[in-house]
C-alpha cells in the first residue's frame, strides 16, 4: 500500500466520517485516526483486496469504539459557527435538516449501513466486508432503516409545524 492510495480515498473517507459523526472536527479526527491506524497495520492489508471497504472497516470499528467509550461530548467554538450558511432556496434547507435529524435517530447499525449505500455508493459485499457482518444483514439492516427513516420523514415534526398568525 501506498501513500498514493490512501489519498485517493481521503475524500469519500471524510464525506463517510462528516455523515457519521456530524461535527466537522469530529470527523476530521476520526478520519485521521482511521488513516494513522491503516498506515501502521498495512501489512494487515491484503493486495488482491480493495482498499476502501478495509479503510471504512477500520472507520467503522474506531466509531464503535468511540460510541462505547463515556465520555463528555463538548463542541468547541469557533468563528465560523456563527457564520450562517445561504442555500439556494429555504425549502431544501429545511429538508436537509430533517433528513439529517431523521438519519440521527436511526440507530448506529442502520444509519452506517444506510450511509454506506446512499453516500458512497458501495456494493452490499463490500459493506459486509467493511462492517464484518453477513451479507444478509447488510441488505437487513438497510431495509429495515429505509423503513424507519420513511416513517420518521413522513412524522411532522412539532417544532417545524407553521401557524398562521393574524
């Protein structure tokens, strides 16, 4: 393995990492001690294998690993958190935000799978290699979170109802 090759992967890695975590920073740590972790292990990589499912196996196990870990989640401020992003129109800002609030209520198994699939386009086999699970329960657990996240999509949430004021 090469520096070359674990590059190239650096952006779908980030994109996975910024869906997962969430926060930007959070991510960038997770995708650097994926990338730390890779490069130290390489002789456990095998060639005639891809790359990218053994880097998001690796993504995938250090997630678990910081999920079962208790720990104080903090956000730290910084000057662009204040700086409010413009979309082209205030519709699909709001849809964003539910879909992103609906895929955080998903549980861990189901959104990194759902994820998988939607964000990166993987095959269902790499998924199964990536996560070390069957490939039955790959193709379960994406039915059963498409499933759910139509079911929390189609809930109006109470906060975002409008009423008519006068």
């Amino acid at each position: 393995m090469d520096g070359a090759a674990l590059l190239a992967e650096l952006p779908r890695l980030r994109r996975y990492a910024r869906a997962l975590v969430g926060e930007r920073a959070a991510a960038d740590d997770l995708v650097q001690d994926t990338l730390e972790r890779a490069w130290t292990r390489a002789a456990q990589w095998r060639p005639e294998n891809p790359l990218r499912p053994w880097l998001f196996g690796i993504m995938h196990n250090l997630r678990i690993d910081q999920l079962r870990r208790p720990g104080l989640h903090t956000r730290p401020l910084e000057d662009e958190d204040f700086e409010l992003p413009v979309r082209a129109t205030q519709s699909d800002a709001l849809e964003v935000g539910d879909l992103d609030a609906a895929l955080a209520r998903l549980p861990e198994e189901q959104r990194a799978v759902l994820l998988l699939v939607a964000l990166e386009g993987m095959r269902y086999e790499d998924i199964a290699a990536t996560l070390g699970v069957p490939l039955g329960t790959v193709m379960s657990r994406l039915s059963r979170g498409r499933e759910r996240l139509r079911a929390i999509m189609g809930e109006a949430p109470a906060a975002n109802r409008l009423r008519v004021v006068r």
